[in-house]
C-alpha cells in the first residue's frame, strides 16, 4: 500500500485516514498485519511519535487492534463498518447536496435520476 502524505491536514491525521481508507478499499484485509510504525516512519521520513498517533486513532475507533510484541492489526468487520459510515456521509452530504441544487436548478426527480443514470453510463 502505498501512502500520500502531502495534504494539509496534521501528518497523524493523514496516517489515520490513509489506513482507514486502505481498509475500507480493501487493501488492508480484515485480519491482516498493517505496515509498522518503523516502516511507515522510515519510507516516508514521518516522526515514529506521529504515525503511532494516527495509528492509535483507529486503535480508539475500533477499527486496528494492537497484539503485544506483533503489531497492530485490522479487526473483523471494519471494512463494512467503514464502507457504512462512507455511506451514511455520502448520503447526507452529497446526495443532500445534489438534491439541494437540482430543486435549486428546477431538475425534477425523474431528469435528476437520468441524468444520474447518463454519468454511470459515461
């Protein structure tokens, strides 16, 4: 897996989000050993304090767990849990949104789905 640290959002936080959306694609399985804190410090020249940060934030979310001496690991189920939370924010964000802007623009339900139907199809 392969991380971008170049946001402007704080390093630790990056790190969360990084692994949080490796687990939600898939790349990070359920069960599987993350990349450690050395290694991730070391490839990305990243304060090990920083990424144990990040790391420990999805401790806290339940979404890694750590197992002494191992490492730290992704728990069962955290991938749908994710999957379902990105669900739920794109519902109330985006598709409230969309919606906000159609009734905004005069788009009826129906042209909204077939324009919605006509971007799949692109």
């Amino acid at each position: 897996m392969d991380f971008d640290f170049s946001g402007p959002q704080p390093l630790f936080v990056q790190v969360a989000d990084q692994l949080r959306a490796g687990i939600a694609s898939g790349a990070l399985s359920e069960g599987e050993q993350v990349p450690s804190t050395t290694e991730i410090s070391r490839t990305y020249t990243i304060n090990p304090a920083t990424v144990l940060k990040g790391m420990t934030m999805l401790v806290d979310e339940g979404l890694l767990e750590k197992r002494r001496g191992l490492g730290m690991f992704v728990v069962p189920g955290a991938m749908e849990r994710l999957r379902r939370e990105e669900r739920e924010r794109f519902e109330r964000d985006c598709v409230t949104d969309l919606v906000a802007e159609a009734r905004r623009l005069g788009i009826g339900c129906q042209e909204l789905i077939g324009l919605i139907e006509k971007g799949y199809r692109q």
